[in-house]
C-alpha cells in the first residue's frame, strides 16, 4: 500500500497525539514509521519527544519556487 508520507520525511504536525494526548499546533517533526494496522504514524519532535499522530493531522511544507521569467521584448 502507498505511504502518504515517506520515512524521515519532515511535516508539521496540527492535530492531537496519541501518546501523550497534547494538542500541537503546527510542530516540525520528522516521520520514523508507519503503522501498518493502524494506519497512523510515529513522529520524533526537536526536543526528542516521539508521539503517534493520525495521518489527517500531518501537513507537508509548502515549498515556494519563484520562477525567473523574462518579459517579452521587441527586438530591433
């Protein structure tokens, strides 16, 4: 079955955990594994902490590319 999110992949958590019962909100934390019964993820925080998390309450980064673009000119 496809994964969502990969291993060791950063996202920001917004949702409850599981373990510790804390509501986080918009937390970096890197993916360690998935449950494959349960189908929710393990997560490791910054300060070492790891929590279960539902993959509804998982966001990706939002990369921002800015594209160089040049403005049509006439040439003479």
């Amino acid at each position: 079955m496809h994964n969502k999110f990969k291993n060791h992949e950063k996202v920001f958590v917004y949702g409850p955990g599981e373990n510790t019962g804390t509501f986080y909100r918009n937390v970096p934390a890197f993916i360690i594994e998935r449950d494959p019964y349960y189908l929710d993820y393990l997560v490791k925080f910054k300060d070492g902490t790891e929590d279960w998390i539902e993959p509804q309450y998982l966001r990706k980064p939002i990369e921002r590319r800015h594209k160089k673009y040049r403005k049509n000119q006439k040439r003479s």
